[in-house]
C-alpha cells in the first residue's frame, strides 16, 4: 500500500504598493500544494469451478453447474451416455459408470494454495438413493479403473479430497465421478429417474472454512435414469466340453462321434439309446436380473437351426448324466423347452446337453460335418 503524507500547505504572498490615481494595488500569489492518498481497489475472489475434460458435458448454470450420467443398468450392457464409460464391478456385483472433469480454483495470487473436496448434499430419493451411489476419484489417480473409485460422503463433515496444491498457475486438476448401479432385485429393486446434487468446497492456505463453494446437480437435460437389465450366461462345468465365446454367443464342439458310442472326446460320456447313442456332457446355465421385483425366473431352449440330418443327429437334455434324456423343441417361443422355471438371480442351473447320434444304415446313413444353434430365452416376471 502506498505511504500516505500528511497534507500540506505552503502559501507565498507577495505585496507591491504604489500610488496612483486609482489607489493602492495589492497582487496576491496562493500556491497550494498537496498529497493525494490513494486506497488499493478490492482483490478478486477466489473461487471453485467445473469444466468439461474428456468426459461429461458441464454445463453453467449461474453461479453452479449440472450434468447427466443419462441411462444406465446394472449390468452395464448398451451404450452408455457420451462422455461415459461403464464396467461392471469385480468387487461387488453391479456395474460402474465413470467419468472425467476439470475443478478449478479461480483468482489465486502468489503463494496461495487451494484444495477441493466434495459430498453429495442432495442425494437420490427413495429406493434410488440404494440403486445409485455416488462414487469420486482423486486427481492422483487416472480415475479409469473401479480400484481408483470410493462412495461420496453425504455430508460435508465426511467430504472427500479431490484436489490438493492447486496453486497460481497450476489451478486445475482432473479428477473423476462415478454412479455405482449395485445388482438389487426383488423389494430392493428400482428403475425410473432421479436426480442428485453433489457439492464442490474449496479451502484456502490450510483455513477449516470454505472460500468459496459450488454444485453440481445431476440433471441436465434429464434427470438420471436406471433400467432393468436381464443377461444369461452357459458356462463350462466341471468334467464338461469347454463353453467357447465365438464365433457365436456361445458354441461347443462334440468332436467325432458315431452311432456306436466308441471314442467319445474328453468331456463327453456315451450311453447306449434304442437305435443309436447319446453323448452327454455337463453345462452351467447362468442368469442374471437386475432391478427387478421378482425372485425367480424362467429358463427355455428351442433349437433355431436344426442340423442337416435331423432324424440321425438329436439334441436332447437331462438333468442327469444317466438320463433320462428327452428330444429339445424345435419350436421357439411359447414352443420350447422348458429347463426351470424358478433360477434365481445370480444362481447356477446345472443341466446334461444331449446329443443322440443314430446307427442307422443304408442309403439314409451320413458321416461328414453337422452343425445347429440352440437358442436360450430368460424370462423374468
């Protein structure tokens, strides 16, 4: 601040007289001399904000800001919103969208430092608030992985760092933001829309209180939007043919056979039939239903495509490796087979996968390669 001095005043006068027909005359000189002080205007404020950085959109509205994680699911399975990645989770069984942004800390001077912490001051209603956990990742991590995120206090005594050694010059960092869909079902289960509002702090050169803070609400265009989802996995069991991923969704491969039941491949058993043998092999059956008030669902199969040679090649099930064996439908939808009607959610259904090889001879016998395609239907109330 500039030193102020006392005002001051110096004042000459000078006189010269003279006579004349007119009178005496008397000029007089003021000189005034004086120091101005002048105040410092106002320091600019320091403050905290969002921007957009490879993820979300951020979008300011006034003096806080809004966003959307738009639709999601538990099983992360579509496209998720851009901007959004979604993965499912191994520590816990659900799904993780993430993303990426910017916090800044504005008007910082010389020899400021800032931090930015963040808790969720408005969480999701209802069952939402279990359907979808707010998450933050700090700015030391590349917030791309599920291990780099944590659950969001909702106050803001149990606010999470996000930022720290924001100083002049090197005020931004990027950190990361997570909504964690877990895998409710049954009473616990939710779908539809709701919104949240998580709270940015910052804190000034080590102070307990905030300089200044900003929001970030979860709703902009739309407020966030949780779906039910339904998945069903084969998985190879033990003893069992390998379960492979291509070319289709799932394929196993029953090698040579014949209608003597010599030779069956590793994973298979053979057991004599009237008019020929069925290979048998183990197989899992995996469902999955997420945020859906039900407790148990339903397993078809029906084949799609039949093989070439539908009287001497059969696909056939059991829930046994002794049988009994019965033919698998050839008529999809209301047609098909049912395997069970009561699978739980994340629950394994044990089933026998049956392929009957005729020993028919003559002109109808065949010997070559034969394929078909079983589909698998999943139907939750």
């Amino acid at each position: 601040m500039p030193t102020a001095f006392p005002n001051r005043e110096n004042a000459t006068i000078q006189s010269a007289g003279r006579t004349g027909r007119y009178g005496r005359g008397v000029y007089v000189l003021l000189i005034l001399s004086l120091s101005v002080c002048l105040t410092p205007s106002a320091e600019a404020a320091v403050t905290v904000s969002l921007q957009t950085n490879g993820g979300i959109t951020i979008t300011a509205v006034g003096g806080n800001f809004a966003s959307t994680f738009g639709t999601m699911n538990a099983l992360a399975v579509g496209t998720p919103q851009s901007g959004v990645t979604a993965v499912t989770t191994t520590s816990a069984n659900g799904a993780l969208y993430y993303t990426t942004f910017d916090v800044s800390a504005n008007g910082l001077k010389n020899g400021d430092t800032a931090v930015v912490k963040a808790y969720v001051s408005t969480n999701f209603n209802g069952l939402a608030s279990s359907a979808m956990i707010l998450q933050s990742c700090p700015s030391t991590s590349t917030c791309n992985a599920e291990a780099q995120f944590s659950a969001l206090g909702t106050s803001q005594a149990s606010e999470a760092t996000l930022a720290s050694g924001l100083i002049k010059g090197a005020n931004t960092a990027k950190v990361g933001l997570a909504i964690f869909l877990p895998d409710n079902a049954g009473g616990s289960a939710f779908t539809g829309s709701a919104s949240a509002v998580v709270t940015f702090d910052l804190y000034l050169n080590g102070a307990a209180t905030t300089t200044d803070t900003t929001k970030l609400t979860l709703n902009n265009p739309a407020s966030e939007t949780v779906q039910d989802a339904v998945q069903l996995k084969l998985a190879q069991a033990t003893g069992g043919l390998a379960v492979g991923t291509s070319p289709a969704d799932f394929s196993m491969d029953f090698g040579t056979v014949n209608g003597l039941g010599i030779g069956p491949v590793s994973g298979l058993s053979a057991s004599s039939q009237t008019g020929g043998f069925t290979y048998a092999t183990p197989y899992n059956l995996q469902p999955v239903f997420t945020n859906i008030n039900a407790a148990a669902s339903t397993i078809k199969v029906c084949v799609s495509t039949n093989f070439a040679h539908p009287l001497l090649l059969v696909l056939q099930d059991s829930t046994a490796v002794s049988g009994p064996f019965s033919n698998i439908s050839t008529t999809c939808g209301a047609g098909a087979t049912t395997l069970t009607s009561s699978a739980g959610n994340r629950s394994t259904v044990s089933r026998y996968l049956g392929l009957f090889v005729s020993n028919i001879n003559g002109a109808s016998a065949f010997t070559g390669v034969d394929t078909a395609t079983l589909t698998y239907t999943l139907t939750v109330p």
